[in-house]
C-alpha cells in the first residue's frame, strides 16, 4: 500500500498490479501525498549527496536498466512471432536457408546473440556509432536507408522504364519517335480482351475470333513501324520461348534511347 498511498498527485500516472489496485479500493486513503513534506524530502536529498549518493546517477542508471530490460523483452516477442509464423506456415513462405558447418556456425550464433543482447542490431540502424568506435562511423550507414530513400530518377542510366497499358496506336508511335529513353515493351495477343474481343490492329488477316467473325483488315506491323520511326533496337519473340525472349529484353535495357521488343 505504500508504493501507492504515497505517489498520489495532481497530474500523475501510476501503475499498479491488479491485487494492490484492490486493496488499496478496500482500505486505501487517496489524498496528494506527492506534496507533503517536500522540504524535508529535500534535506534527505541534500544529506544524502553530501554522503556520496547521487539520485540523479541512480536515476539515469534506473531508466537505462530498464530501458535495456524492455527493449531485450521486444527482441525477444519479435523473435517468437516470426519463429511462430514460420511454424504456422511454414513451406507457404518463400524463404531461402542457408547453414553454416562447424565452428564457424557457433561463432556466428554466439556473435549474433551478443548483438541482440546488446541492441547492436537495432543501435545499427539508428546509425549509432557507439557500434563501432564512437566516431565518424555514423557516415558510412547511408546504405541502410538507400531503399526507402531512392528516387527511380537515380536509375535513369539504366534505361527501363515502365510503360503504363495502352490501347491506343498513339503512344507507342509518339514514344518511339521523341526517342524517350525507355525500353517498350509490347504484349501483343491480336485482339482487344477486355473490351469483348474485338480485333486490334495487330490481328493477322483471316483470323477469327471466338464469335466466328473473320478479320478482313490487313495487320499492322509494329516491328516496321518502330524501324521507321527511330528506334534504335527492335525485336519480336514468343512469350512461351524465355530462352529467347529473356537475352532481348536484356539487350534492350542496355542501350540509349528507344526501344522496342
């Protein structure tokens, strides 16, 4: 009752096992005990620094204690939901695995349990260079963020772009002929399968759609097309041949300015 009784104040929070929170309704007084006595809790206080006690040392040493015995507690949650996860669905997760023989592997075992133990994993990503030897290593962990942070303008020089869907003519032939630095990349199937089927200009004369209709308009030649226009590499392959179509798209990304397979 005590650890109770005298904590109470204006503007407070305390937390209390559900057994004293019990007691203290039976038979505790609530009154703002923080404020009493105050003066001669500050002559204890002063007393004891003159004998060599520090309360704010034994503060500061309070909250890291307990900070650290929090943060091992989180550690160790998160490592039972993921062991529990991996349990509950186990194949169902593409994970890849990879051992170590031998002494080696204890080491590892050892030195990663010690990162954990110590927060080094979690210090490693708030770039803390107290990891290291507590000076300028903090500069060196930008890499851990470049993810997050990057912008897809810095790859650029790579030379692929996503191209969004397009029904229409148009783009392919304005993209091509402004030579956008981009590799585009057309799927081509003859027909229009999400507006109830009908021909695109891609369909071979004579085709006939799943309605019987035959294709009266000659096809239009996108590989031509593109060669006139400027591309500077163009290829046609087969979806279900990936051992060709694979190298062209590969060799497309590699170059400057239009492409197209």
């Amino acid at each position: 009752m005590l650890y109770v009784e005298e904590l109470i104040g204006p503007n407070t929070v305390n937390t209390v096992p559900p057994a004293t929170l019990d007691a203290f309704r039976d038979h505790g007084t609530p009154r703002d005990s923080l404020e009493e006595n105050v003066e001669d809790a500050r002559h204890v206080l002063a007393e004891l620094e003159k004998s060599g006690i520090s309360l704010d040392a034994i503060t500061a040493e309070l909250v890291q204690d307990g900070v650290k015995l929090f943060a091992d507690a989180a550690d160790k949650l998160y490592g039972a939901v993921a062991h529990k996860r991996a349990t509950v669905l186990g194949a169902g997760i593409d994970r890849q695995v990879m051992a170590l023989g031998g002494g080696i592997g204890k080491a590892v075992e050892q030195a990663t349990e010690e990162w954990r133990a110590s927060a080094r994993i979690r210090r490693l990503w708030q770039h803390d260079r107290s990891v290291w030897t507590g000076s300028d290593e903090h500069k060196w962990l930008g890499w851990l963020n470049s993810p997050a942070a990057a912008d897809i303008a810095d790859y650029e020089d790579y030379g692929l772009s996503l191209i969004h869907i397009s029904i229409g003519f148009g783009q392919f032939a304005h993209s091509i002929r402004r030579a956008v630095n981009m590799t585009y990349i057309v799927e081509n199937n003859g027909v229009y399968g999400l507006t109830k089927g009908q021909f695109s200009a891609t369909a071979d004369r004579g085709s006939k759609s799943k309605k019987g209709v035959t294709n009266t308009d000659n096809a239009i030649d996108l590989v031509a097309i593109a060669l006139q226009l400027g591309a500077t590499f163009v290829a046609r392959s087969f979806s279900g041949d990936k051992s060709q179509l694979v190298p062209l798209i590969s060799a497309a990304c590699l170059l400057y300015t239009s492409r197209c397979v």
